[in-house]
C-alpha cells in the first residue's frame, strides 16, 4: 500500500520519535485514573523544572508572583501561578522559549481569530507527542494514520463562515 509507505517515510523523515510516542501512549489507554494522575504530575514535575529552570521569562515572573518551584506539588497547585495571557506570550515569546538547545523544532502560528497571532516554536519530540494522541483516537474508530480522512478543525467567529 502506497500510502502506508509514505505515511511511514514522511515520519522518518519529520518525526522520528512517533513510533515511541505512539508506544508510551497505546500503553496508557486502559491505564487507571490513579496512574494517569501519577504520569501526569510526573510530566507536570518534568515541565515546572523546565519553566523554573529554562524559560528566563517565566523564571522572573514566578519569582515576582512570589511562587517557588517547591509551591508546586500537584495539578491542584498549578492555581498558585500566574497567568498569562496570549498578548502577553506573543510580546515576551523570545525570553518564555527555553534555553535548551532541541535538535529539531518547527515554527507553529495560531490562526489569529482573537488579534494577532501567536508564533511559537515547537520541538519534534512534542510534535511527535502530539500526533500520536491524534492517531490513537483515531485507532479508537478503527482508521489508521494512512487511511484518507477528514476531520474539522478550528472554530470560525464570523457569523457569515460559520454558516457555511
């Protein structure tokens, strides 16, 4: 099948960790609510220490809310940081971005409904995260990520678009 075959030569070549991705996640799909929950403030732990460590914007604004990275010990917690909204993310993206050096990143752009876009920079292992949830919920209705498909995307605020 040639699709297949793309479909597989398209992911060596742009996303080489989907494979574990897809792995990690269809291990989790019968998994109970008391281990996703300790998975999640596994990752949640992971991702703090990255924002607290690596990200010079969010390190100084944690630090002038008064939150210390410790403040944070579950997903309840996560109240205790400040908000940010996306004007705010759009202006500061430069010193938000992290310091680490990923070997493969890809410029993502939000569609702009709300202003202005958002521009951001993705990396390939989050990339890849991030299709292999799209295609295990499309392994729950049996298509595979090669099988042609449509999905909707995005919601239009103009009344007009909307209708059609």
């Amino acid at each position: 099948m040639i699709s297949r075959l793309l479909f597989y030569l398209g992911v060596v070549w742009r996303n080489p960790s989907l494979s574990k991705s897809m792995k990690e996640l269809m291990q989790t799909d019968f998994a109970s609510l008391d281990d996703l929950k300790k998975i999640q403030e596994k990752k949640l732990h992971k991702l703090l220490n990255i924002a607290f460590e690596k990200s010079p914007y969010l390190k100084e604004k944690y630090f002038a809310a008064g939150v210390k990275r410790e403040d944070i010990k579950s997903i309840a917690d996560l109240v205790k940081l400040p908000v940010i909204d996306k004007d705010e993310l759009r202006i500061n993206s430069s010193s938000i971005n992290s310091t680490i050096k990923f070997k493969k990143i890809f410029l993502s752009e939000t569609s702009g409904t709300s202003g202005q876009p958002l521009k951001f920079n993705k990396n390939e292992e989050w990339d890849s995260i991030n299709r292999a949830a799209m295609f295990r919920g499309y392994s729950w209705y049996g298509v595979k990520p090669w099988d042609k498909n449509g999905y909707f995307w995005g919601y239009n605020i103009d009344i007009k678009s909307q209708k059609k």
